[in-house]
C-alpha cells in the first residue's frame, strides 16, 4: 500500500498476501481502520495469493544469498 492509496487518492486497496504475525494492515494493528487515525481505506486480501507468495519467496530467497 502506498501512501497516496492511504490518503484518499485511491481508497480501494489490495493485498495480495496477508502476514497475521507482523502485517500492519491484518493483524493486531488494523491499521487502515484504525478509529484513532483520520483516514480509512477498504482492501481486499487474497487475491493472486500463491502469485504473491511465490514473488515474495524468491525475493527474500534472493536476498538472503546475497
């Protein structure tokens, strides 16, 4: 998530991966739906998810041989 989809320029969001653990978004924080904070954004999460954990996998994989 970008800031500007954040700020309002884009409310509609998506999350390919969730992480429950250490995610801000779905986790202990809920942070886009925070009551403390002045902006919301809806997301759906999910979408493409093997995809993304693929992207994600090898990303990190790569980057831990370097």
């Amino acid at each position: 998530m970008r800031g500007r989809d954040y700020f309002g320029a884009n409310p509609d969001g998506g999350l390919g991966v969730t992480d429950p653990q250490r995610g801000g978004a779905i986790s202990q924080f809920q942070i886009l739906q925070n009551p403390a904070l002045n902006h919301r954004a809806e997301f759906r999460a999910g979408f493409m998810e093997e995809e993304c954990k693929a992207i994600l996998r090898g990303f990190f994989k790569d980057l831990r041989a370097n």
